[in-house]
C-alpha cells in the first residue's frame, strides 16, 4: 500500500476528499491528516508517506512551502496540489517545484483524484524500479562472492569486505521470488518461468539473475499477487525451484533452492521432499583425486575411468554440491590436458552436465581423448640415464614424500655421489629441484583452481602450509595468495 498523508485546513474538504473513493481497493492508504503546513512538516518526516495530497493556501505554511520545504530536507513524497479557481499561477508554481499535479477543490470528480493519484503512483513506481535497479547493480557484482561463501570456498580479503557489504545491505521493495533452475546449456529467463507458474509473461519483473555451472538464479518482483512460498517443477529436462524471500534471508532461500537441485543432479528418489542430507565439504579428498592422475599418467586409462567411477560415487554417497562435482570434473580435465600436453577442451561442455552420471561419462571421454598419442615420459634432459630415472620419478611422485637418500637407493648410487653428479647434470641442488617442480605446480592450481592454499600445499607436496609459504615466496617473489590475486586480476583485465 501507497501511504497517503492529507493536508487541509478545512475540515470538510477533509472529510470529502477522504471518503471520495475506496483507497485500499486501489492501493492506497491514508496515513494521516494535517489542518497546515507546519503540522504537516512534522507528519512527513514522522510517518514519511508516499503521496501528499495537500492545499495550496493554509495557515502558518502555504502548500508552495510545504512542498520546498519537504524536497529540501530530503522527502520524495510525490505532491498533489488541491486548488481554487482563479489559483493557476500557484497552481503553476507548484508543479515548477516538483509537485506531480493539480485538483480544482470545487469541481473534483473521483475520476480526476484516481487520475492524478495514478500518475503518482506510476511516478512512486518508476524511482522504486531505478532505485531497486541501482541497489541490484551494486548487489550483482558481490553475488559470486556469496555463491563461493556458500559452497565454503576460501575468499580472499578483498571478497570477505565485499561479501559483508552485501550482508549490510539495507533490502528494499519487500519480498521477491528466487527462482533457481538446472538450466544446463538451456536459456532461462523471467518470460519461462512465468509460463511454468501460469501468470502473464509481464507480471514478473526481473531484477538480477545469477548464471553459473549450469545453474541459474533469477531474482524476480511481481505486479499483484506473488506466487506460492515454495513451486517446485521435478522436470526432468528443466527442474525448477522458487522460493519467496526477503533480503535478510535471500542467502538462506538461495542455498535451499541449490541444495534441492543437488538431490535432483544425483537422480536422489526423494527429490520432491524437503530436506535431506546436508551439503559436503568445500571439495574432494586429495587421497580421492590421487590415483587417479597417477593412472592416467601411466597411460593406464582403463584403470583411470574405473577410478573416476569410484570418485563419482563418493560424491554421490554424500551428495555433495553439484558445483563441488563439476569444479572437479574441470580440474582433473585440465590435470589430464596438462600431463598430455594437449590443450585444454572447452569447460562449458562439463558445466552444462545436468545429471551426474552424464559429467561422468563426459570426463571419462575426454580423459581417453587427451591420452591418445601423447608419450607418458619426461623429456630426457641430461646425458645420464640414472639422472634421467630420477627427473622422471620426481615428475611422478613430487607430491610424495621424497629424499635424496631414497632416490640414491632407488637407482642404486652412494648418496654423496648423488648429490654432486645431480647438481652437476641440472645445475641446481636436488632439494631445490623438487621445491620449484613443487612450487610451478602450486601455482597451476593457484591460477586453475579455488582449491584452499593449505589443500594445495598438501596436493604438491609440502609438509605443511608454513612451509609452502615460505618456498613459495622464496621462488616466486610473492605469497600464495598474493600470485592467486595476481592470476585473476591479470585475467579480468
């Protein structure tokens, strides 16, 4: 409901503009009544109404005056001024001030009222749209930063301030609906889901939506009535979930919405039903992802499918985010590219993936595409063979706990032998050698992944993050953390 203050000193013209029309069948409340214009100060900054309907010559403070002084300390009341004949010049000066329209007092028919109120309202509608517009183009760039908090991704400082922004957000406009749909590579917008939910294609107006890993959000006003809290559509093809929500529990509809749509993504019988397991960690256990690069990097590709079916499984186990699933479906290709030296296919095929078994069969595909032809071999880079053996086990095994003593055993060498004849076929120390094919792997999944910085340490091999840190920085000249940010500055602008 708009509100509606009233101002005029004659009672009666009081009385007979608030019973002219039913106000509430119309959207419209009256919020209170004023006799001047001082009086009617105070009223709009004490229940700061929509629409003032006010005369134009009162006692103590004219209608011209009011209206100023309103617009000065900061009211965006739209004005209607009430007028007499032979007052046009006022009548004039008052619309020159911002006022929305003008009534003759003696010859007012309820047609002119609704008119002008009307015109008001259109006026009220309009700056609510740009304001909401301006509030959601501000709000859209911080809603990548609540996606990645949802799934528990680590954010930088930078993302942490502008994710607390968006949960400071003062959230205008009442409820909206969040409809979020697994929309694969299929185009999803306000004009279908209106047809889904049987209203008229221009009763929904969108004001954001969110696309991303298959998945999109839209962040819908409605003109009347909004639909049901909750409207599910377990379409096979095109699953669709709305909730209705306010901004202080957008965050809290929006995951409910994506972890019904991860029960559906794992074809989970009781999709329809509410509830369920609750979402996994941030992502896959390294000692689950492990065997199965070392399988494909022995070109042992049947083994490699059979182990990504036993990872496909877990994830399936504990439904975890569909998201978690796909991010790892795209590391382990881009893993598979890189040690086939062949140049990575497009992300967006696996992203679309609507079914998990379907992203499944998809990685399998690729994986069997990116070993063919490609040798499993480290180049042979010295004249030799034992310093060969041990570059190609280090290529291999870096994220493995190794020593020199070890591989001296391992190709059969005095350890001091070792040392010298390394440093001197490479040019650099072994431990050193290991710490930079340590450190350019950390900065793949820095620059490829959103894996946490600790979990890379653990994937490449450090013993622990402190140390990662201290290498890294040592090698590359900055932080971990400091490179990520680099990486993805580099790759925006």
């Amino acid at each position: 409901m708009w509100k509606i203050l009233l101002v005029e000193d004659e009672p009666f013209v009081r009385r007979s503009v608030r019973n002219a029309i039913p106000w509430e069948e119309h959207g419209f409340t009256i919020a209170g009544e004023a006799s001047h214009g001082r009086e009617a100060l105070e009223k709009i900054s004490e229940l700061e109404p929509d629409i003032v309907i006010s005369d134009i010559f009162m006692p103590y403070m004219d209608g011209i005056e009011l209206l100023r002084t309103a617009r000065a300390q900061g009211s965006e009341a739209r004005f209607i001024m009430l007028t007499c004949a032979g007052e046009f010049e006022y009548a004039r000066a008052a619309l020159e001030h911002g006022a929305s329209g003008y009534i003759l007092k003696l010859s007012m028919e309820d047609e002119q009222l609704l008119a002008s109120l009307a015109k008001a309202k259109a006026e009220l509608d309009r700056n609510a749209q740009r304001q909401e517009r301006m509030q959601w183009d501000s709000i859209g760039g911080r809603l990548g930063y609540l996606w990645r908090d949802m799934l528990g991704k680590e954010l930088s400082a930078y993302e942490r301030e502008k994710l607390e922004e968006l949960q400071r957000y003062e959230w205008s406009g009442g409820r909206l609906t969040i409809a979020t749909a697994l929309s694969g590579a299929e185009p999803f917008g306000c004009d279908r889901l209106c047809a889904l939910l049987g209203v008229p294609p221009g009763q929904g107006r969108l004001v954001h939506s969110f696309a991303h890993m298959g998945q999109t959000t839209l962040f819908v006003r409605w003109d009347g009535n909004p639909p049901a809290e909750t409207f599910k559509v377990a379409d096979r093809k095109l699953p669709v979930i709305c909730r209705s929500a306010g901004g202080e529990n957008l965050r809290r509809a929006w995951e409910a919405n994506l972890r019904w749509l991860d029960r559906f993504y794992y074809d989970r019988q009781t999709v329809a039903e509410a509830g369920g397991e609750e979402a996994g960690g941030p992502s896959v256990p390294w000692e689950l992802e492990q065997p199965v690069i070392r399988a494909f990097e022995r070109h042992a590709t049947d083994e490699c499918a059979e182990l990504l079916a036993s990872l496909w499984a877990f994830m399936a186990e504990r439904t975890l985010p569909m998201a978690v699933a796909k991010e790892t479906a795209e590391r382990l290709d881009k893993m598979f590219a890189r040690i086939g030296r062949k140049t990575p296919e497009d992300a967006a095929e696996l992203m679309a993936c609507v079914r998990h078994g379907e992203l499944l069969e998809l990685v399998v595909r690729r994986m069997r595409r990116y070993a063919k032809g490609s040798g499993r071999q480290v180049p042979v880079d010295t004249d030799h063979p034992e310093i060969n053996a041990i570059l190609r086990y280090l290529q291999q095994h870096f994220d493995t706990e190794i020593s020199l003593q070890a591989m001296a055993q391992h190709v059969n060498m005095d350890e001091n032998y070792l040392s010298s004849l390394f440093k001197r076929k490479t040019g650099d120390t072994f431990i050193n050698y290991l710490q930079k094919l340590r450190v350019e792997e950390a900065k793949f999944y820095l620059e490829e992944t959103d894996l946490a910085v600790a979990e890379i340490a653990e994937r490449c091999g450090f013993a622990n993050p402190s140390y990662f840190f201290k290498i890294f920085k040592r090698l590359a000249g900055v932080t971990p953390n400091e490179f990520r940010t680099a990486q993805r500055s580099d790759a925006q602008g």
